[in-house]
C-alpha cells in the first residue's frame, strides 16, 4: 500500500511539474509520449496497472518464494 501511494505521489508530481518532452517516469508514454490517449487518461490507467500488474503479482510471487 504504501509503495502504490509513494508511486502515484510520484506520477502526479511528474505529470503536473515537468514538461511533456521530459516523459519523466513515463508518465506521458512509454518511452516517448504516446498520442492516442489523453495525457491524463493514459496517467490514470498508468496509476492503476503499475499496482494491479506489478506490485501485487510480485506480491504474491515473493510470498510464494520466500517461507516466514
């Protein structure tokens, strides 16, 4: 939880306080800003995917792994 709500203070910071061309943390685009989203539609589903398809698999992955 609290390395989701760390990552989306970062995304936010990034999208509202650099530029476009920067892509800072991908927060416009993989790589280079991508143009078939909104910038603001392609940060939500940023914001929701990085905790549904890494933190919680790798979640569960190291819990697996990794006897208490």
């Amino acid at each position: 939880m609290a390395q989701t709500l760390l990552a989306w203070a970062v995304l936010l910071a990034c999208y509202a306080f650099t530029e476009r061309s920067q892509n800072i943390n991908w927060v416009f685009g993989p790589g280079k800003p991508q143009q078939s989203l909104s910038p603001s539609l392609y940060l939500l589903v940023l914001m929701i995917s990085l905790p549904v398809c890494v933190y919680l698999p790798t979640h569960f992955l190291l819990r697996a792994l990794v006897p208490k």
